[in-house]
C-alpha cells in the first residue's frame, strides 16, 4: 500500500522552495527562503478526541521587504476526497498560531485523481453574526495540464506532473518529458533518485509503453538519448524478468532452485550486452560503456568485434 502522505511529505519537505517557485512564482518571490527554518509539525492535542494533529510541512520564513516580519507557511498534501478538509485546515492554522504566534499562510496540495472544484475557505457562521471566514491557497493537480510544465526543469513540478491531468494515450509522452527534464537538473544523485522514484510511483508504464518509450528515446539527439537511457528503464527490468522466468521453468525440469537464480544471472547479462551494443552504436567509449553496464571491457570488445 502506498504512503501517500510519507511520500508527499519527503518531497514537499526537500523542495519547498522549489515547490513555492513552481506553483506560487510571486509569493516565492517576495520570501527571503535564505532564513527558512522547518518547525516541529506536531501540533496540540486535538481537546476532544484526544488525540495529537501532525501536519506535513511547516516553515518559518521572511519577507524581503520587512526582515522583521516573520512568516510560517504550512503546506498540506490531501491525497483522497474529504468533506471537512477546509475544516481541518482551519483547526491546523489556529493551531500552528496558538504554537508560534506568527502570521501563518495555509496551502493545500490536492492529488487524488478526479477533478472536483475543491473549497478554499470554511466559514463559521453563528446566530446573527458570522464569526469567521477562514481561507486558504490551493493546487488541484488533477486541473492542471502536463504540458504546461514539460518544459520546465523544476524538480517537483516534473515530479508532479504525474499527478496531474494526462490521457492514457498520453502517458508515454509524460514519462519521457520527465527523463528529458531529469537529465538537465543539476541535482546530487540522491535527490535525483527521490524524484524519479516519486514520479515512478504514480506513472508505471505497461510493458507495450515502455517498448513505446524506448522507441521514442531513440529519436532524440545523440547526447540526451544517452543520457535518458542511463536512467532506469525497463530494458533491464525486462531481461530480469525473463531470467526468472526461464529459471522458474529450469527449477521445475530438474526439480531445483538453482535455475531461477541463473536465470536471472543471465536475463541481466543478456540485458547488459543488448544495451552495450546500442552504446556502441551512439559511438560511446569501452571505458564509458564498461562503467554503465558492469561488462568487462574485453567482453564489450568481443561484441564489437562481433557486431562489425
């Protein structure tokens, strides 16, 4: 079962700013995020259940035109349809108040996918008076078109593009979009795996599609289509895959286990030649093709020799 709110929560928490950027360009602009500073999420004890709030991100920041001015900015992920969310935001910003006594400014991230016009406000209403109109900012993901973001090299708007609005027909499109953008991020290895791993969890291509995605990564220019294949990709996945299949029918002929684990010793080997052969192709080094795929390169000159 997917944790929706762990994983939403890793990467709203590692890209906040760039959260802000993507979605909120003009209020990024106005923070001074060199002073961020992430609190505490937990919350006081909700009084009548008893039980404590946690919310996912909250933030103390800066204006840049009042460095006195301090701001806490809560973000909150919503995966599924809830009635009284609007609610629950307003008990977490009296709550976050009541804790810091700082101006708080609420953001809800909705990605469930169906398209709902979800309320950004709960009004509480007594006889004769309204007492209080709560309001809050808001991204529906499921609104916003793909398109408008496969340009962009902002991390969490190319990992989010997989929650938002696509047709079937389109999800090969997005997948490589993302690779595209992937490849110029100028991010560390581990943060570059966090958002691919997110954007993987929410967009998995069938085998059809992803034969579709290579065919499509072939026809990019030279350097990006090596590049995009670095990444992984089901061409490994699928070489795996065979070789447990043939070591599952090995093991059921005699009788043993030890033809799964050759078989998929060898569905990896077959999958690193296929994919040192195409290297060799796009004129990469022995030593460059040797580091990517683990062959020796005296194996990878055999299938040079081979091939020609």
């Amino acid at each position: 079962m997917t944790d929706h709110d762990r994983i939403f929560k890793e990467l709203l928490h590692n890209f906040f700013d760039e959260f802000l950027e993507a979605f909120f360009p003009k209020i990024y602009e106005r923070l001074d995020l060199s002073v961020k500073k992430f609190l505490s999420e937990e919350l006081f004890p909700d009084l009548i259940n008893g039980n404590k709030k946690r919310a996912d991100v909250i933030a103390e920041t800066k204006l840049k035109s009042a460095k006195d001015l301090i701001l806490i900015v809560h973000l909150e992920a919503q995966n599924y349809y809830q009635e009284s969310f609007p609610e629950r935001m307003f008990i977490y910003f009296c709550m976050i108040y009541l804790k810091f006594r700082k101006p708080v400014l609420p953001i809800a991230i909705f990605s469930y996918n169906k398209i709902k016009n979800e309320p950004d406000e709960f009004v509480v209403v007594a006889p004769f008076l309204r007492v209080n109109q709560f309001k809050f900012l808001k991204v529906e993901l499921h609104k916003l078109n793909w398109r408008t973001f496969m340009h962009s090299n902002n991390p969490v708007s190319a990992a989010l593009m997989s929650r938002m609005h696509y047709s079937k027909k389109e999800r090969v499109q997005v997948r490589l979009a993302f690779l595209r953008q992937l490849v110029h991020m100028n991010l560390d290895e581990a943060r570059l795996g966090m958002i691919n791993g997110f954007f993987e969890t929410y967009l998995q291509l069938d085998e059809n599609e992803e034969e579709q995605l290579m065919k499509e990564t072939r026809e990019l220019p030279v350097n990006e289509c090596d590049a995009v294949l670095k990444w992984p990709n089901s061409f490994y996945d699928r070489g795996v895959k065979q070789g447990i299949e043939q070591g599952i029918e090995q093991g059921i002929e005699k009788g043993i286990e030890r033809g799964i684990k050759q078989g998929v010793d060898q569905g990896k080997v077959e999958a690193s030649k296929e994919f040192a052969r195409k290297l060799l192709n796009k004129q990469m080094s022995i030593a460059e093709i040797s580091e990517l795929t683990g062959l020796a390169e005296d194996e990878i000159v055999k299938l040079e020799k081979v091939d020609e």
